[in-house]
C-alpha cells in the first residue's frame, strides 16, 4: 500500500511539473488518503502483535 502511495505522489510530481493541476491534486490526494490508511494498518497490526504475544 505504501508502494501505491509513492507512485501515486511521483504522478503528482509529473504531473504537476508539467502544469495538469487538476491530475495533480487528485493523484496527490489518492496519495495522502493512501499513506494515511498505510499508518492506521501499520499501528493496528503493531499493536496487534504486541497484545497476541504470551
């Protein structure tokens, strides 16, 4: 998922270097909500494995 985040932001970039505004905010968007989804799973499945040792 992280990998999906990257590239989503290396698009953006691109995207934004020559000047499509419009496919740059989304695809920094797509990005962010990526990311963001990426550290909620990782803190959950942390957690998860600190809970589940004996």
């Amino acid at each position: 998922m992280l990998h999906y985040a990257v590239v989503f932001f290396v698009i953006a970039l691109i995207a934004a270097l020559f000047g499509f505004g419009g496919i740059a905010a989304s695809a920094a968007g797509i990005a962010k909500i990526l990311f963001i989804l990426f550290a909620i799973l990782a803190v959950a499945s942390f957690l998860f494995g600190l809970i589940k040792k004996p």
